[in-house]
C-alpha cells in the first residue's frame, strides 16, 4: 500500500480534489489518503501557512496530490506550494499540454513544457533599496541547468517525444540565459547522436507568438521557471483553458501533483469548476507511481467523456457541473475497466 499526502487547499482547490479522489476510489488502488490542512486555514488554526507536522507528512508519503490555494493579503506570506517545492527539492515541474477534442481547442496541441521549478526569480529575493527602488535577484546555476536539462532529454527518451527546444532570454540575460543555452546544446549533441532527438531554441517573447501561430513546431519545451509559468497559461489556453492543465513537480525523492491553475475564489463553491486538470495530475501521480494501466484508463475516459458535448463542462460552454461531470466520468471509468 502506498501512501498520498491530500493537501486540498480551499477555493476551487478542494472541489476539484473531492473530484478527483472520488475518480482514485473507483479505479481499486492499493492506495491510502492521508489528508493535511495548509495555507489559510492553517494559519488561522496554527498560525503557521505550512507547519512542520504538514511537511514532514508530505516528506513520509509516496506522493503528494494537491489542489489549488488562495494568496492572502499578507506581505509576510510565501505559498505553501513554493515551500514544498524548495523543501522537498521538486526540480522539474512537468506540464503536458494535451488537446482532448479539436472542437473545444484553438489547437490539436500535444505539447509537454519542462520547467526549472527550483530556481530564477521565484526565491523571493527582493529589497527596497533606500531610494524607494525594489531589486529583485534571479538564481540560475549551472547544475539547476543542466539537471533540468538532462531530466527534458531522459523525459522524451521515455516518453518518445521528438524534439526538445530551448526557451530563454539569453539576448538580454545574456550571463544566466546565455548559460542555459549553452548547457543545453552541449547536451542536445548526444541525445542527437545516441537518441535522435532533435533540438532547437527559441527566444521567450518569440515562443510566445509562436505558441499562438504555429504551435506545431513545437513537441517539448524546457525553460526556465518563470517562463514556463506564463507558457504553460498560455498552452492551456490552447487546450479549452486552465481546467484542461495538469502537472507533475518531480524530485529525486519525492513528488506533488496538481492542476496548475489556482484557487479561483470567484467561482468557488459553486459546483462550476472544471476537475479535469486535478484528475489528469492524478493520471500522472499513477504514471509516477508505476500504475501505468489505470493511468491510461483515466486518460483514455477522460477523452471519450470529452468526445460527447452533453458532458462537456461549463468553461468550454458544456452544461455539467462539478458533480455531474465526475459522475460521467465515474461511468466511463466503470466501462472501461470492465471491457478490458
Ligand atoms: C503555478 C502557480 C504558482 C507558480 C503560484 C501559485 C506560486 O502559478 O503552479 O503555475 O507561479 O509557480
Ligand atoms: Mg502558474
């Protein structure tokens, strides 16, 4: 039996992992849930917005199933969701941007971005500087580089995936980005030679244009942690929308999975939000966890669901809700696993 650490989070964050574990449940794993409390409600309760007891029971389990958290109008707050990735040093932040019907996609995109998740400007280094001027540093090492790198290139290996291209800045960050992309031609030569796996790089602002354009010319990415936050946004937007998004945050040891959207307090509650990013995450915590086969029965469920339009959910225009959505996924999960 192996144990998952439940950190639902609030807003939407919660209904999208009751989904999700409702669709866990039917598929007969030899899986335990453990759940834990972060983020605001654990700061009203322990005045700590992850405690030492949440962390170290995130550090204890095979994997981590995440929802989505609020930010709270506090200037002393760092997200939980960054603590567990520094903590348990999630290097690489997986995020497949897969379309399940060209009826809802602006593109039949199969794109899988890999991002520095550890790294750039997300330490929260900034200070004012007594002209009133905020400066704000950026990490970017060698050997955050060419592990996130490495894991791009083994990650198509594995995945039989073609082509591998470099996202940067290196233009103007012409030190730290200029660095990326050297690391990652040094690299590309031999997963060319021995893997045939083919390379190119692209500037960050052309990927962008190129990701609404042309978005074929691209099968995988790897950049750098705040570039592959705006990208990944951006591909899900290509796909029917952040719901559609999910992500794997994986490390030597350990790993968290969640939808990359957040807690969207607006339409919490309200039985709207679409789970599909939540319950894809999970797909990819099975993969993780070498449950090949039941991953591939949610991803495969997860499709035929979407082929019929009386089950479409409400962001692509669909007329299910939360509940009755998973419910229709529950059937088709039923289905499947009976005809197999
Ligand atoms: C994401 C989110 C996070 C990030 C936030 C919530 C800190 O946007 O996972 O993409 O910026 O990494
Ligand atoms: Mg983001």
């Amino acid at each position: 039996m192996q144990k998952i650490c439940v950190v639902p989070g609030d807003g939407v964050g919660s209904e999208v992992i009751d989904s999700t574990l409702n669709i866990l449940e039917c598929l007969d794993l030899p899986l335990s849930f453990e759940r834990t409390v972060v983020g605001i409600e654990s700061f009203e309760k322990n005045g700590a917005y992850l405690t030492d007891d949440a962390l170290s029971l995130a550090s204890d389990c095979d994997a981590i199933l995440f929802g989505a958290l609020t930010t709270p109008n506090d200037r002393n707050y760092v997200s939980p969701l960054l603590l567990l990735r520094w903590n348990l040093e999630l290097f690489a932040n997986v995020r497949p941007a897969k379309c399940l019907n060209p009826e809802f996609c602006l593109s039949p995109l199969d794109l899988v971005i890999i991002r520095e998740n550890s790294e750039g400007i997300y330490g929260g280094m900034e200070r004012e500087l007594d002209d009133g001027k905020i400066v704000t540093e950026r990490i970017v090492s060698e050997a955050g580089c060419q592990r996130i790198i490495d894991f791009a290139f083994k990650y198509a290996i594995s995945n039989s995936r073609k082509k591998v291209s470099c996202v940067h800045k290196a233009n103007v960050l012409r030190a730290s980005d200029g660095m990326f992309k050297k690391l990652f031609y040094g690299s590309a030569v031999n997963y060319a030679f021995y893997n045939k796996i083919k390379s190119d790089d692209c500037l960050v602002d052309a990927a962008a244009m190129y990701l609404c354009k042309e978005p074929d010319i691209f099968d995988m990415i790897v950049t750098l942690n705040l570039y592959g936050d705006i990208l990944s946004d951006e591909a899900a937007g290509l796909i029917g929308g952040l719901g559609f998004a999910p992500s794997a945050n994986i490390g030597e040891e350990h790993a968290l999975f969640e939808p990359i959207h957040g807690s969207a307090p607006d339409i919490a509650n309200k039985d709207v939000a679409n789970p599909t990013g939540s319950i894809l995450s999970a797909a990819m915590m099975l993969e993780y966890l070498d449950m090949t086969n039941k991953a591939a029965v949610i991803w495969d469920s997860v499709k035929a669901v979407y082929s019929d339009k009386n089950k479409w959910t409400k962001d692509i225009g669909g007329n299910c809700g939360t509940e009755e959505f998973t419910w229709h996924l529950r059937n088709e999960i039923n289905q499947q696993a009976a005809n197999r």
